[in-house]
C-alpha cells in the first residue's frame, strides 16, 4: 500500500493544531472579520441575517422561475395524445398557489376557436403537507367556467384517486365545444355535483355519487328527421345516482321536456374503457301536446309497451358505444 503524497496520515492528537492552523489561515480570518461587521453584537444576528438572505434568494426565485413554461411541460401531453393543454398568465402566490388565466383543452388539427375546455381564473393550492412529502395533493382546485364556477380537490395515488368537484351556475350556451357535434344553438344552466373515489384500471373499486340539475335547457335551429330548424327544450332535468363496486344506479332521472319527458331507472356496469360499460336502463318517453306531428309517426318506431297516454317503454341495454333499444 503506498503512502498518500499531500503527508503522512493525521493523527488524533494532531487534530487540536491542525484546527489552530485552520482557524489562523488568512481566508478564514478574513471572513470572520467581515462577519462580525456584519454582525458586531455576536453569532445571533448573524444567523437572522443568514435566515433573511436565504428567504430573500428563494423569494426572487420564485418571482424569476418560468412558471408557465414549466407547467406547459408538465401538463402537455404526448405528440400523440388526441388532445392539447394552453396556457396563458401563469403566476405563483405567496401561499404557493397557481393562478392561470386562462387554460384551454383543444383537439389537435380541429378549430382553435372551439376548445373542448376553456376555463378562466384559475386557481390550483397545493397541500403544503404533501408537498413536504414530495407530491402536491390533494389539490384544491376553483375556477370560472362558462359563466359558472367549478370548485373541487383532487388527491391522485399511485393506485388510486379521489376526485370532488361541484359546478354552480354553468352556461350551457357558452359552452362553443358543442358546436363540434351540433349545429343548433344549446342554451340552459347547469348545477352538479360529483364524489368519486377509486382505482381508474381496476373500475370495480370505483365508488361514489353524483346529482346533476339542469334549468331551462334548450337546444334550437337543430335540423332533424327532415325538420329544418327542429327544437328540443327541457325546463327542468335532475338525474342523480350513487356508484358502487363499478356499478352506477340511477337512482332518478327525470327530464320535463316542453316537447317529452323523459323518465328512467336502472344501471349502468362501469367497464374499462368507459365506452364498452353495459346499459341496463328502464326508459319513459312521454309525447306532450307540443310534439311535433310531423314526428308523431316516428314514435310507432320505438320498440317497448305503450302506455294509454301515448307514452313508450322501451328498454335501453347494450354498451354506451353502442346501445341498443327493445
């Protein structure tokens, strides 16, 4: 074993001079000098002076670190992905929350003008306890969406999520990614709520509720079944239901339509993906006195028993890709 070339090994009994040594070396005493002018009272002050320059330092890091182009990386998905995340007016609060202008999910190679989401004044607060652990949930999330707002938390686990969100007041007729799959003008306001907690691969330990409430729905200068500017209005609409072991039960659904209303029961059995879940669903179809008599022909069509008020029973199964009435 050959010898180290800066000296021979250090011995313990040489530690007490070569601390003298260290402490006597110009740069040290040096920069003890400057310290205790700095802090001419003792070591107190200046580790408070030590504390403010670190705050400081990360105080102007969090005013210069490029927020928005982090999170545009963090949030955009792949190349492939059928979807894109914009951003615009990214900005850090002193309680660590994000405040977004404006985020805006929009289908790729499709018109800009027509997201599939556009959300304002957003805000996202982390919890300061799970960012202390490495991981920002749950997140509180609250925004401006179409007129209305969206308030909710979202806790995402390796192996499981939770999600809480409520919608108040939302604007149907606001709402441009509906033009992507009708040509008549919607209008209405929507209210819901939603608890859902779970696996997302494994859809049988999905379990939650849901309540949704419509007012004043409306969907006109739609041309169907050879009407040139056919109309579809609902006053009133409520659905609601519970999820459990992958199940969701209807618990009521209810459509108070102007021209028919729309009734129903039964459950749907979640599957993975969401479009191949089986329909199990007893539905009413009840004709008011303003249905259309151009369609009435049209209601002979539908398959199920017939009520002696005109009404229709059919008996909605299949998947939500492809359901089939009988």
């Amino acid at each position: 074993m050959s010898t180290t070339a800066v000296g021979p090994p250090a011995r313990l009994a040489d530690l007490p001079t070569r601390s003298h040594r260290l402490t006597a070396h110009p740069a040290v005493v040096a920069s003890w000098r400057m310290a205790r002018a700095v802090a001419p009272d003792g070591t107190v002050p200046l580790a408070l002076y030590g504390v403010y320059a670190i705050l400081l330092y990360l105080v102007f890091v969090a005013a210069t670190f490029p927020h928005e182009l982090a999170l545009r990386q963090v949030l955009e998905p792949a190349a492939t992905a059928p979807v894109a995340v914009e951003l615009r007016g990214v900005r850090l609060g002193w309680t660590l929350a994000y405040t977004i202008d404006e985020l805006r999910l929009v289908r790729r190679g499709a018109d800009p003008a027509l997201p599939l989401l556009s959300a304002t004044h957003v805000h996202a607060a982390p919890s300061l306890l799970g960012l202390l652990r490495g991981r920002p949930f749950p997140l509180d999330l609250r925004a401006d969406l179409y007129g209305g707002t969206v308030e909710g938390t979202v806790d995402l686990e390796p192996d499981a999520f939770a999600v809480r969100a409520t919608l108040a007041n939302v604007d149907v007729g606001r709402y441009a990614g509906l033009r992507l799959f009708t040509a008549g003008s919607p209008h209405g306001r929507v209210d819901a709520t939603i608890e859902l907690a779970g696996n997302a691969a494994r859809v049988t330990t999905t379990a939650g509720r849901f309540d949704v409430r419509a007012v004043d729905l409306a969907l006109e200068g739609a041309d169907a079944f050879g009407l040139t500017g056919a109309g579809v209005h609902v006053p009133e609409l409520h659905v609601s239901g519970t999820i459990k072991g992958g199940r969701l039960e209807i618990g009521e659904m209810n459509a108070r339509g102007r021209e028919v209303g729309v009734s129903g029961t039964g459950n749907v059995l979640l599957a993975y993906p969401l479009a191949a879940s089986l329909l199990n669903l007893d539905v009413t179809l009840t004709p008011t006195a303003e249905f259309p008599e151009k369609l009435r022909p049209l209601l002979t069509l539908i398959p199920g028993d017939v009520g002696t008020d005109g009404a229709r029973h059919p008996h909605l199964s299949g998947t939500l890709a492809q359901p089939r009435l009988k």
